[in-house]
C-alpha cells in the first residue's frame, strides 16, 4: 500500500509538471495570459507529490518492505537503520526519485518567493524547470520505477553494496545531487531569460544563490568523496582523475566559473551571453557526467548499476536540454545587446581571465576524459591519467591562482597596476621567500614546488582586500570571499605537501616486529579475526610512536563482507597537525608475517580542511546575499505600503 | 545573427554522434595492426619495481612465446583486467609487462594489491617503447613469437572472452 501511495504520488507529480510546462509555455503568447495563474500553484503542489513519494520510498525501507524489488535488491534485514534508510538513495532508481524530489521542492521555492523578475521571465523559468522535470520523470515511471513490486516477496534482501555502507558515502551522493540541481535551477533561470531577452543584473542576483549553494554543495561533495576515496580504497591517494570523480569537477569548475561571471553580470551589467552561455554549460555538465557514469561507456573503480539502455534514455534527455538549450542560445545570443565596456586592467578584467583559465581547465578534464570514448570509436581503447591531466592541467591553474592574488584588490570599470603596487610587491616577496625556502627543503618535482609557493603567496594574498577597512563593517559576502580564497590556497598547500613530501613503506612484518616510515615507529602488536554485523574481518593492532613520543594504537581491517561477497580494506589513519600516517594492513605473506602498508604524508589534511573552508566561504557568501535580498525586500515593501498610506 | 554562436552546439552535436555511435555499438575485437609480422624494436629497460628485472629485446630471442603487456598503476582498465592476466599466467604464459609513465614505488603498490602475473616489469619513463612497438594507450597486449616478432596486439583492457583468444594466438605463435 505504501509503494502503491509513493507511485501514485509519483504520477500526479508528473502530470503537474506537465501542466506547468504547457500553462508556462502558452502564457508566454500575447492575449494567453489566463492560464499564467496556474503556473505558481502546480509547481508547489507538484513539489509536495515528488517529496512525499521520496518520504514513501523512505518508509518502504525503514520497515524493509521486502515485496519491493528495490528494498529486496538492495537492503537486508540485519542492516543497521540509519543504512537502511541511506540504501533509499544508494541505487539508481532511488537516487533518481531523491534528484527529482529535490528539483520540484526547488521549483515549488521559487514559485512561491521569487517575484523579482519580470512575471514572464518567471514563467518561461518554471516551464523550463517543468520540462526537466518531465524527462526524468518519464525516466523513473518509464525504466527506474523504484516502487515495482515482485510477484512473490524476498526472503532476505541482497544487502548493499558494502563500499558504501559508510556514513560518509551515505550522504556523499546526495550532497552532489543538491548541488546538481542548484545547477539546474541555473539552467532554467538562463532558458528563461533567453526566451523573454531578459538578462539583466536582477537576472544575476536572482540566479547568484542558487549557483552558490549548488556550489556550496558540489564543494563539499567533493571534498568528501576525496577523502572517501583516500580511505576506503586504500590506495593512499586522494585523487585518481576517474570518470567518476571528473563527472563531479566539471560541473563544479563550471559553475565555479559561473559564479564570477554572475558577480560581474549583477555588479557591472557586463558579461550577458556569457553568462548565459555558463548557465547552460554548468547544468550541461552535470548530465553528461551523469551520462558517461550510468551508461558504463567508461571503465570506472566506481561501481554502478550499468545499464546502456538507461543510458540511451539520459542521451535522449541530453539531447532534448542541452541540444534545445544551445540552439536557443545560438538563437537569441545576438538579439542580447552588449553590455557595459570596461578596461583590461580591471575587477571585470580579472574575472574575465579567471573565467577564461576556469574554462580551459574545464575543457582539459572534459576532452581527457572523453578522449578514451573518442578513440574507442576508432576501436582504441586507452586510459587517460595524471600524466595528462596533472601537467597540461598546471598551464592554465599556475596562471589563474597568479592573477587570483591580484584581481581581488582591483577596481570595477578601470584601475592601475600602479595603485596596487605595495600589496603585488609584497605578495611576489612571500612567494620568492617560500621558492627559496622549498629549495633547500630537499629535492621535489616542478609541480609542487610551484604549488607551496603559490599556495603561500595566495593565502597571504586572500586577506588583502581586509586591508584598511574596519572589519565588523565588511560585508558578509566579501568575507565568503576572503575565506574561499584562502581555502582554496589551504588545499593546493596540502595537494603540493602531499606530492612533494610523501614516504611509502611496503614491509613484511611478524607480530613484534617493527617498520619504519617518515618520523614513525609502527609495531605491529597483534592480528586478530573481528566481525560485525555482516562481514568478518582481520585486524592488526599497531602501535605507532612519532620521533620516539607515545605510541597510538591503529587497527586496519582488512574487511570480507557476505552480503554481497566482497574485500574491502579499512585503513586506519594516525592525524598529527602536521601531517597524518596511513596504514593498511593486507594478506598472510607466510612465516608468520603480513603484508603492512604505510605512509606518512606530511600535510594531506590541508587538501579537505582546505575544501571545508572553500565551502564555507560559498556559504557565507549565500547567507550575506540572501540576507540582503531580504532586507531589500522590507524595505521595498515599506515603502510601497508608505506610498499606500499616502494614497489614502 | 553571427555563425559563431552556433559552435557550441555544434561540439555538443559531436559529443552526441561520438555518445550514440558507441552505444549502439557492438565491440569490434578483432584489430589488425601495422607491427604485426615485425620484429620487436630495440629496447633495454630498467627494472620498474624493485626485486623485479627489466624489460629488453633480448628477452624475447629464447624461442619461447612470450605476452607483452604494456600497462601503468595510474591506469583504471589495468586494474579491471589484473585478474585475466593471473588466468593467463595459471594457463600457463609467460607475461613481460611495460610499465608506462610510472613511479617505483606505485608499481610496487599496484603489484602488491592486484597480483603480478609478470617475470620482467620494464619502465617506460616517456612511451618511446610503447610508440615505437606501435601502442597509442594502456593497456595493450601483444603476442610475439620465439624469435621476438610480433604476431597479434590485443587494444584495451583484457576482458574474460579474450583470455582464449590469446592463449590461442599464443599457441599458434608457438608453432
């Protein structure tokens, strides 16, 4: 009865959006303005159907409802709740009803608070958003019906996957959905004011905080699945370009540049087909990410449920958003007048540069992780890696963190290089202190010698704009930036520590025995057989000691789980400020002795504290323009009842 | 209206082709390539890991069919077909792998986690081997006889329907 009511929840969101599309198209025509009335209220209570089947799937697998396929293919009685209720969105059916859940409730927010652009806009908007909609609700009703019953109920669920019965992979994937569909309410804004020839700074402000908090979102989903991939996989490394994890960085340098442009577009009325033509390409890049990981095209690490003809359908919905999207584009882009000039030695200027490097950067990462796909139509298969991406990617980084050092200290319109003189000079003096510095540190590659020093130099150069002013008078929204900056320079501190710095120890070790890497001493006590509640495990009791101090004790497993049959390693982690030691134990080498892997990376903190600051920058920039827009807000709804006043 | 503005959907009209095309797509496995029949290029390289030996020409003039696996530890197919090339190597081949653009200390790694099927791990620091023996990408596997002439180059990663294909080739190079 329940996955009865989810599916019929389903339907009528549907048919909403349906109707949402066809009365936001046909008010768009001169003298059909009747049908406008129904826009609003069929995207709010089309918002309400899609959450309330989503909080139906939800309970379907709280109670493990095993006459469903989903709950039955997927769950498994022993789990513990709070996996049950992630195993909701830890497979492709649910995790398409999550995405369109939270695509509707963002529609029904915008139909009910936004009246800032012109009503027309606002349709063309909502019809576009209805049209998205659409295709993924044909999507799930048509192949992903997650509420499909069996004819006869399971005994025993199929467990889930257990690389992903971890609390943090519980909500990575959602974090990344969030940030998928801000971009989406993006795309919708920008189809929008395309189709009205409406792009205008109110445009920017309106869009600006759905990309910050899809950016917000996209930072923390990868921040997290970095460090997911550090340790669960156990391979030490904390960035491995696969398809997947590009899937999630292209996007999120789109909608990187994306935000920057919008700034200039909102501040100067400068960058409009620009703009517009990011709008497209952020959302662009999230389905095509989407698309290269579902329909197993690619080879991945990541498993997941690989269907080609799931994968013919996202191509079809690609076809139908991208393709109409970037034809309108090619359309209206002329008929959108230019906007204001400004010199090249300006805020504008440097953002424009920025965008620029984001841009390339962006096509870099999208032609190496298509190029296997390209070659593959000439029956080559090939795997692109960091010997590609790592370098060919520093030619256009090293450039935009250069001028990133400056940009934010320069004027809108036009500036001098003159009047910024002392803070450039002084920036160049940290950076030529730490180049000097890193040199006598011992040997390293190009990359990471760079990378300290311009990771030094940027963060320094992030609290420049403070300069001068009184600090409780700053706005919230330059603090965002302040603090995003510098995050960004924490990260690349911990990206070039990690490369330059890093000991690995390979060791056969009995228990009692001893290996040494880096500073540390690490004994290897004890092995002992461990278990939970589906999978039995070996484990190794270290006691690691740093230059001689007090031992900490660290137990990696090496995990076998039943429910599906599957190895997993659990590394087990030692974390100092300075730095953190890593340590996997592996298989029986005989004589007693097992296989131990260590590594002391000095720093690789920075690379997620680095990710945590950069999104909470976004954050605090979101909440200081909202905050904004909501005192606005007042005050013009102050003065409109004055002026009502007066009028009586 | 200014022809420019069409580009983007122009690349994005590729991407689709390209997408479409190789789904529908079923896989051509069979590729006959340009090296095949020539005797394997000069080469003499160092060890890739430690404990293991490198990789030259000389090593393939003992009239014994030998695989010839060019891969790398930064390379995700390598991963997926580590498991073939221990099949292969149970059936009883003889595998030299070339290790493509690779660090020691990841070769080590990567053998310590998938299995090493190989008696000779050689490192190819800037692909001139791979080039000059005719590979564009990892992983690649060629077949080459006793008196180190190329006989078969399989493109891509080893998947289980191959395993027969190159033990077949393989004894056929034998003969």
């Amino acid at each position: 009865m329940i996955a009865e009511l989810g599916l019929a929840a389903l339907w009528l969101a549907a048919a909403l959006a349906a109707l949402q599309l066809y009365a936001g198209a046909m008010a768009l025509r001169p003298g059909r303005e009747g049908v406008a009335a129904l826009v609003r209220p069929a995207a709010v209570i089309q918002g309400i159907a899609c959450a309330f089947a989503f909080v139906m799937l939800l309970w379907v697998f709280a109670i493990t409802d095993l006459s469903v396929k989903l709950v039955a293919a997927n769950s498994h009685s022993a789990k513990p709740m709070i996996f049950k209720l992630a195993g909701a969105w830890g497979n492709h059916e649910g995790s398409m009803l999550l995405w369109v859940a939270v695509m509707a409730l963002s529609g029904a927010l915008i139909a009910l608070v936004e009246r800032r652009l012109p009503e027309k806009t606002m349709l063309a908007t909502l019809a576009a958003q209805a049209f998205v909609g659409l295709g993924f609700y044909a999507f799930l009703i048509a192949s992903s019906n997650p509420f499909e019953r069996l004819p006869q109920p399971a005994i025993e669920g199929l467990g889930l996957n257990p690389l992903l019965q971890d609390i943090g992979l519980a909500f990575h994937p959602p974090t990344l959905y969030f940030g998928y569909v801000g971009l989406s309410v993006a795309f919708s804004f920008a189809v929008g004011a395309m189709l009205t020839r409406q792009v205008t700074p109110e445009f920017a402000r309106v869009m600006r905080p759905w990309v910050l908090g899809a950016w917000v979102f996209l930072t923390l989903g990868i921040t997290a699945g970095s460090y997911w991939a550090y340790y669960e996989l156990g391979w030490g490394g904390w960035w491995f370009w696969d398809p997947v994890e590009n899937a999630s960085l292209m996007p999120w340098l789109a909608a990187t540049a994306l935000l920057h442009s919008a700034s200039v577009l909102a501040a100067r009325d400068a960058l409009r087909a620009w703009t517009i033509m990011l709008g497209v390409v952020a959302f662009s890049m999230s389905m095509v990410g989407t698309f290269l990981v579902r329909s197993g095209i690619l080879t991945s690490v990541h498993a997941f449920a690989v269907d080609p003809e799931r994968g013919s359908f996202i191509l079809v919905l690609l076809t139908l958003y991208i393709g109409g999207a970037l034809a309108l584009f090619a359309l209206r882009a002329s008929t959108v007048t230019e906007g204001q000039r400004f010199a090249v030695t300006s805020r504008e200027g440097a953002l424009v540069f920025n965008n620029v490097m984001l841009s390339a950067i962006l096509g870099i990462v999208l032609l190496g992780t298509l190029y296997p796909l390209l070659t593959e139509a000439f029956d080559v298969r090939v795997s692109v890696g960091p010997p590609y991406f790592n370098p060919v990617g520093a030619i256009f980084v090293i450039p935009m963190l250069l001028v990133m050092t400056v940009g934010p200290l320069l004027r809108w319109r036009r500036d001098s290089l003159e009047r910024i003189q002392r803070p450039m000079i002084l920036v160049g003096m940290v950076m030529l202190g730490m180049l000097v510095a890193a040199f006598t540190l011992g040997e390293m590659g190009v990359l990471p010698l760079l990378g300290l020093t311009i990771a030094v130099g940027l963060a320094i150069a992030s609290f420049l704009p403070l300069r001068g002013r009184r600090l409780t008078r700053v706005p919230l929204a330059v603090w965002g930036m302040v603090v995003a900056h510098f995050g960004l320079a924490v990260a690349l501190f911990g990206m070039a520590s990690e490369g330059a710095f890093s000991e690995e120890r390979l060791a056969a070790v009995a228990v009692g025995g001893t290996a040494q890497v880096g500073p540390w001493e690490v004994t290897l006590s004890e092995v002992l057989p461990a278990a939970g509640p589906n999978w039995t495990a070996i484990e190794g009791h270290l006691l690691a000691s740093y230059a001689g101090g007090d031992p900490i004790e660290l137990d990696p497993q090496s995990r076998s789980f039943w429910a599906p049959p599957q190895e997993t390693t659990e590394s087990a982690l030692a974390t100092r400020w300075n730095g953190q030691l890593y340590a996997v134990v592996g298989s029986e080498a005989g004589a007693g002795r097992w296989q131990l892997r260590l590594w002391w990376k000095p720093f690789v903190t920075f690379i997620w504290y680095g990710g945590m600051l950069v999104a909470l920058g976004g954050a605090l920039a979101l909440i200081g323009r909202v905050t904004d827009d909501l005192r606005r807000r007042a005050v013009r709804a102050r003065i409109a009842r004055r002026r009502g006043e007066e009028a009586v | 209206m200014r022809w420019w503005w069409w580009i983007p959907l122009l690349l994005f009209a590729g991407f689709l082709g390209v997408a479409a095309y190789q789904l529908t797509q079923p896989k051509n496995d069979l590729v006959p390539s340009a090296m095949v029949g020539k005797p394997l290029p000069e080469f003499d390289l160092r060890a890739a890991a430690e404990g293991m030996p490198g990789a030259s020409t000389a090593d393939f003039h003992d009239g014994k069919p030998r695989l010839l696996n060019i891969w790398a530890s930064w390379c995700l197919p390598c991963i997926a077909e580590a498991p073939q090339l221990d099949q292969l190597k149970q059936e009883g081949a003889e595998i030299v792998g070339i290790a493509i653009r690779d660090r020691p200390e990841d070769v080590a790694a990567f053998l310590a986690r998938h299995g090493n099927p190989y008696t000779h791990v050689g490192a190819d620091d800037l692909s001139q081997v791979q080039l000059a023996i005719g590979s564009s990408g990892v992983p690649e596997t060629f077949v080459i006889d006793g008196e180190g002439v190329i006989r078969y180059q399989h493109i891509g990663d080893i998947r289980a329907e191959h395993v027969p294909i190159l033990l077949e080739k393989l004894r056929e190079a034998g003969e």
